[in-house]
C-alpha cells in the first residue's frame, strides 16, 4: 500500500509518542527508522525527545546515512549506521526500531539472553532475543557486534545498552520491541516466583509449525532447537535447555547456529489491524492445541 513522505514522517511521530509513553525511552534516547529503497530512508532526528517529534523533524537520508534534504536544524540519529548493518544484512526488513526498554535492558546489562521458551505467543512471534557485544554507540563497533545475529533474529539486545528490533514494517518492528519487554517482564517475574519452566521441546516444535501455518514474517532460530524431536519425535518433553546440553549445543544462547525458517512476505497492506488479528488467531489456535 502506497504512503506518502508525510504519512510515513507521521508513522514514526507516533511511534515515538507510545516509545515514550510506554516509559521505553527517556529524555532524548531512541531512534528508528523506514527504509523507502536502497538510497532512501527516513530516520529520526538526533536530540529530540521521541516522544515530542513532528514531521518536519524527521530526517531524509540515503545510503550512508547522509541527508538528501536539507532539514533546517534536525540531523539524522548517529546511531543510524547500525540502521544500516540491518537493513544491508536483511532484505526483507523495512524498519528498524532502537530504544532502552527498561526491564530487557537490565537482562542485556546483566548479561542474560532472553532465550528461554516461557510462552506460547513469544515462541511463534518472536523467538530468542541473543545479547550482541558492547559496542560504543555511536561508532562501528554495534554494527559489528549485531551483524552474527541479523540472519537468525528479529530482535538483538545490545550489551549494557538497550533493544533492537526490525521488521518488515514500522509497527512490526515496534510490535517486536514491545513483545521483547514483555518477554523480560515475565521472565523476571518467573525467577522471583521461583524460576521459569520452559515449555518442552516437543510442543515447542507444534509452536514452529503454527508460526509456518500462518506466515508469521521474519526470522526464526528455532527449527532445529532440538535434534531428537526434529528427527521425527513429536512427542520430546525435554525442555529447550535440556536439549541442548544433551546435544552438546553451548548455550541456547547459540540459536544462532542453527537453521533458521525462511522468511515470509510482510502482508500487505499490513496494518495495527491485520496484525491484531493475526496475534489473535494465532493465539486461539494455540489454546486450542493446548486444550487437546
């Protein structure tokens, strides 16, 4: 569905707004961005607060990152080349979205990877989150740092710094950074409560199946999650941590060795309604499973 400059400058001002209103940010922090084709992207600016934009301040670059327009006293978001790793890196992504939810950013400061399959939904949309190296923002070096994972996944926590999520759209890249809050949140809260009890392997293979059965787009680490249960048995009550000692696997932090699903057509046209939708029948069909 064709958008104008204007519509997609509006997108990413409201996008901002609930970043920042979901308390994802703070003061000036963030930025994203859509790619229009190879030398066209527009980006948010640098020292502005997210939740405060207008559309004159989104800014217009190409390639490298340099302005296309001229745009008063707003310059791009430094932090735009790794913007660009994705999008060189992933075809299919259209838009890339960075901020510093708080409670996955406290696993990404901790060191832990959210790699541990709690939740039905999380599994079909979302998969692991891995944690990149540090980088300095700013500089190469978180480029460098996500690049091992941009085939795998659709969302990188960054080493004491904050969340990346992309997508084939602007509000499936925000959907992602919102479902990986979400995912650290319950993981959280299910170690206080005692520790988290990941779903067996074997259900998590039907979970695969369903995200395939719908056309859930993106990447995803989990085909091969557990060997035995990919090898014909259905019916494997491992959980995914099990597995891969058993395996001899290092770490489920390691999904991404192993063979990703394919990605899917981004549908079109995609809107906070077809995707509502889509959560929702999925999240039916799993209760129906569940319930079998």
């Amino acid at each position: 569905m064709f958008k104008s400059d204007y519509e997609i400058k509006k997108e990413l001002c409201e996008i901002g707004r609930r970043i920042y209103n979901d308390g994802f940010v703070a003061a000036n922090d963030g930025n994203f961005s859509v790619k229009i084709d190879d030398d066209t992207y527009y980006v948010t600016p640098t020292g502005v607060s997210k939740g405060f934009m207008t559309p004159e301040m989104i800014c217009k670059v190409d390639g490298q990152g340099k302005l296309k327009e001229s745009n008063g006293p707003w310059k791009p978001s430094s932090e735009f080349k790794m913007h660009l790793k994705v999008y060189q890196q992933r075809p299919d992504v259209k838009s890339v979205v960075h901020a510093h939810p708080p409670i996955a950013t406290a696993f990404a400061i901790a060191g832990i990877a959210l790699d541990k399959l709690i939740m039905p939904e999380a599994i079909i949309f979302l998969g692991a989150v891995p944690i990149a190296q540090y980088g300095t923002p700013s500089t190469m070096e978180i480029p460098e740092s996500i690049e091992p994972y941009l085939q795998d996944y659709d969302a990188v926590l960054l080493a004491n710094h904050g969340a990346l999520s992309f997508g084939c759209d602007l509000n499936t890249a925000f959907f992602r950074m919102e479902s990986t809050e979400f995912y650290a949140k319950l993981l959280m809260y299910a170690r206080l409560l005692g520790g988290e009890k990941e779903i067996p392997c074997g259900e998590v293979k039907k979970l695969v199946e369903l995200r395939k059965e719908f056309g859930v787009p993106g990447k995803h680490p989990m085909e091969k999650l557990c060997p035995g249960c990919y090898a014909g048995d259905d019916t494997c009550s491992m959980s995914p941590t099990e597995a891969n000692e058993k395996y001899g696997v290092e770490s489920s932090a390691a999904y991404h060795g192993f063979q990703p699903l394919p990605s899917q057509v981004c549908p079109t046209p995609s809107s906070n309604k077809d995707i509502e939708s889509l959560v929702a029948e999925v999240t039916k069909k799993v209760l129906e499973q569940m319930n079998k």
